[in-house]
C-alpha cells in the first residue's frame, strides 16, 4: 500500500484527504504546518500533497528545501494541492521542480487520477538502473560534480576541455531526464552508477 504524506493546515481539507484517500486504499499521514512536514519526510512517503499557503514554512520553501538537500529519494512525486491557481504561481512550483499541481476546490476523481499515474510512473523509475547507462567519461564527470567540483576545475582534473566537461554533462543530464548537472549527479548516485 503506499504512503501519502498531506502537509495541510486547514483541519477540515485534512480530514476529507484522508478519507477519500484511505477509501481508495492509500495509507495516509497529515501534518498541519510545513516544519511538520519536513520532519515528517523523514517517514519516508511514497507521494507527497503539500499546500502553498502555510502558516510556517511555505510549500514552495518546502520544495526547494527537498531538492536542494535531497530529503526525499529521485522520483517521489511531489504534488502542489493550493487554492492558487495563477498562472506565475504555477510557473514557479514547476520551475522547482513540482510533479503536478492540483487547484482547490479539489477534483477528487481528477486528484486520485494523477496520484495514480505518478505513483505508477514513480515504480517504473525503479528499473530505470538497466535502462540508464553512462559513458566512462560521463561517469568521471558526474562523480565531480558530485563532489562539489565546478567544470572548470573537473577539467582540470581530467585534463580536458571544460567544453568537453560541458558536453559530457549535457549529454549525462539528457540521459537521465533532469535539467541540473546536480540533478543528473544525485539520480545517478541514487541509481549505484556513480560513487560521490
């Protein structure tokens, strides 16, 4: 069964979450304050719902936290569940790297939907290691950039061009669907084909 975790300070948006959400045969964990649920990820859920406006520590401080210091594993989707349905939020939440973004009031047949197809698209991510090879020059690359190296100095280090570095990055990020070098480095650590 898998696991949601709904970060959502209204009691009563709460409560309908998890019985819609348990009646479709989720497991279900609510916090109502974002430094909960940054504690809570610690729990490790399977997909998170997070609200924007919280009265703490907003959703989208939320995301950034998670992908800046890899608090949730590649591929756990994060969902936006917001009365916010403006155009420049929802640049925003996409630009840090949200996987949907739902608007209240909630489509609750649209909302169990996408949870679906991310969680399913979540597990087809875990046979990805077969699927996802590097060059051993990509490999090098990566495991610098893993460790804090810029691309000039990673070309220093290989005694290469940086725009050689540059290519071999661009080609790494390419092949594992990311648009940061950190990103690429982080899924491929994650994956076992690179040691930081």
């Amino acid at each position: 069964m898998a696991h949601l975790l709904c970060i959502e300070d209204d009691p009563d948006t709460c409560e309908l979450l998890v019985e819609v959400l348990t009646a479709e045969g989720f497991g279900v964990s609510t916090v109502l304050s974002g430094e909960a649920g940054l504690s809570a990820l610690d729990k490790r859920p399977d997909l998170v719902l997070c609200d924007i406006d919280l009265p703490d520590v907003s959703g989208f401080e939320i995301l950034t936290k998670i992908r800046a210091d890899n608090l949730l594993p590649i591929g756990v989707p994060f969902i936006f569940l917001t009365a916010y349905s403006q155009r420049a939020h929802q640049l925003q939440a996409r630009q840090l790297g949200c996987d949907d973004y739902v608007t209240k009031p909630i489509d609750f047949e649209l909302l169990i939907a996408i949870i679906r197809h991310r969680l399913a698209s979540a597990t087809d991510k875990g046979t990805e290691k077969s699927e996802l090879r590097l060059t051993d020059r990509e490999g090098q690359v990566l495991t610098w950039v893993a460790r804090g190296k810029s691309s000039s100095d990673i070309a220093t280090i290989l005694g290469i061009s940086e725009r050689t570095v540059n290519f071999h990055l661009d080609n790494a990020m390419r092949k594992a669907g990311v648009a940061t070098r950190v990103q690429a480095a982080v899924k491929c650590a994650m994956l076992g084909l690179i040691e930081p």
